[in-house]
C-alpha cells in the first residue's frame, strides 16, 4: 500500500478499488456492524466507513488489525480481484436449508450470502400438499419462480395463479403470499427474490 498523502487526502488512483469492497462483504458476512468492527479492531468507526466508501488510503497496520477481527489475512484483504477466476465453491454439506412449517417444502439458498439485503436466491422443493407461506418483504421485493418440473399454484395479495413446468412467474414480495403444490407429485423450482435496495 502506498503511504497516505501529508495533507491527509487521498487521491481516487491511490486507494485500491476492492479493498473497501472486500471489508464491507466481510464485515457484513459476519453480521457486525461498523460500531463492533471498529471496538473489535481498535481502528475508528469515521475510519473503517472512509475505507468502505474508498475515500481514504489506510495504513498496513490499519490494515492488519482489520483483518484480525474479520479472522482473515492481510493477503486475502489486499488481493485484487482480478486474479481470481472462482469467487467461492460451496459444497453440498455447506450450503444453508430451510424447511416450511408444514415440513413439505425445502429452500436451499444458493444465492451469494452477501448479497441477500438485495437478492436472495432459492432452490425450491415442494412434496405434494405442501405449503410455503411468506409475510411480506420489504417494500419493492418481486419474487421471480421458475418451475423446473411439477405444478406451482401461487397467491399473492389475495390473487391466484397457477405454474407449470417450464414456467415462469413474477409476483408481488411485498404482500402476504404463499406457494402451494397442488399436484400429486413433488415440484421443483428456482426462486429469486429481489429486493429494494435499503435507503442509507
């Protein structure tokens, strides 16, 4: 890293782009806000939202102590992305399964962690019968369903349509909704939420 500039600014080509990237997705994956990063790490929380924004060149040692807390390494939170081809590989036994209430439907989120503020994406399973009821997200979410095989009836706000497979819907996220199976086999679908992104 280069030093920071004597008058304290620093100029855009100096600030290396993935770096505050890198620590907000770690920051965020952790579930920690900017108050908890900076007591954990020592660094000032104006610092550590400076370095996210890209608005600031931090030193190796601000550096270091930042990786410290985020239980990762200099070396992992310097590096560039252009040298990577893979960003993650999650195995079978690693990727996170939730199951609806009646326990018919099984999520798998394969979307990115880091993402799901903005977008969350689902593998979908429905046995026969089952129901998957949601509350409303947050305002502005559409959900995108696209049925690999069976058949989906969905309701959203009170309005009911039916999927097959090889199917697509998009529907209101922001009101009551549900999915259900109606048919005498299992369904299979891919689910993407989008959300709104939040208002800083």
């Amino acid at each position: 890293m280069r030093k920071p500039r004597r008058d304290g600014q620093a100029a855009e080509s100096d600030v290396t782009p993935s770096l505050g990237k890198t620590i907000q997705r770690l920051r965020k994956a952790y579930n920690m806000s900017l108050g908890e990063l900076s007591e954990q790490s020592g660094v000032a929380k104006s610092i550590i939202s400076q370095i996210e924004r890209n608005e600031t060149n931090p030193t190796i040692g601000t550096v270091e102590r930042l990786s410290r807390a985020l239980d990762t390494t200099i070396d992992a939170v310097l590096r560039t992305d252009g040298g990577e081809n893979f960003l993650e590989h999650q195995t079978r036994s690693g990727i996170p399964k939730l199951e609806s209430e009646d326990g018919l439907c099984r999520l798998a989120i394969i979307g990115a962690l880091d993402l799901v503020e903005h977008i969350q994406w689902y593998d979908f399973i429905a046995e026969s019968g089952g129901i998957l009821e949601s509350e409303p997200h947050q305002s502005g979410t559409v959900e995108h369903l696209y049925v690999l095989s069976g058949t989906l009836e969905i309701t959203s706000g009170g309005e009911t349509q039916v999927a097959k497979a090889g199917e697509a819907i998009r529907y209101r996220g922001d009101r009551p909704h549900l999915i259900r199976n109606i048919a005498d086999s299992q369904a299979h679908a891919t689910m993407v939420l989008i959300l709104r992104s939040p208002v800083d």
